[in-house]
C-alpha cells in the first residue's frame, strides 16, 4: 500500500519560514520523481516544485529563490523549506510520487499553510 505523509504546515506571519515534509511507504522512493503541489480556495493545483531522483530540481516562477526542495532516498522523504513567505503562499500543500510508468502517480493528503498577520 502506498502512503505518502505531508507534515509540516501551520499558521506563519508574511516573512516568515516553514519546512514540509512528505515521507513516503510502499514505493522504491528512488525511482520516482517527487512534486510539491499547492491549491489556494478557488484556484486550481499548480505545481510547486520538482525533484528527480539525481536531486535535479525545477521550481514555478513564484517560488523561485525562497523555497528549496530536497529529498533524502535513505529516508524515503521529500521536504520543502519555505522562506520568505507571502500571503499569497497561503494553500493546501500536497507531495505527489510519479514516473514513467506511473505518470499520475501518487497523492499525500495535503497540509495547510496559512500566511497571515
């Protein structure tokens, strides 16, 4: 059985920093491309940012040079530090296991993050 466990979210002011972490069970974790999705209220997923197994990284524009994805294979974990956060950071953030032979891959069930003074 797959199980993918985000941790990590909470209530932080703008400015602000939070580490996620997602650990994963039941996948060889490292062959699997790890992915941090968020969703704000009305708004659709958008991804967040990627990791390969090699530690390749991407990351969307709006993120990019605040947040840092990074993954340990001996832990089966995926982590997500976030600095500098902004209002608009405030969403459901969601980790996501995929490869080729499973490009849909699988979906943790999400941790709260809420920027605001």
């Amino acid at each position: 059985q797959v199980q993918l466990v985000e941790s990590g979210g909470g209530l932080v002011q703008p400015g602000g920093s939070l580490r996620l972490s997602c650990a994963a069970s039941g996948i060889i974790f490292r062959l699997y491309i790890m992915d941090w999705y968020r969703q704000a209220p009305g708004k659709q997923r958008e991804l967040v940012a990627s990791i390969t197994s090699g530690g390749s990284t991407n990351y969307a524009d709006s993120v990019k040079g605040r947040f840092t994805i990074s993954r340990d294979n001996g832990k089966n974990m995926v982590s997500l530090q976030m600095n500098s956060l902004k209002p608009e950071d405030t969403a459901v953030y969601y980790c996501n296991a995929h490869n080729i032979g499973n490009p849909r891959g699988w979906w943790g069930q999400g941790t709260q993050v809420t920027v605001s003074s």
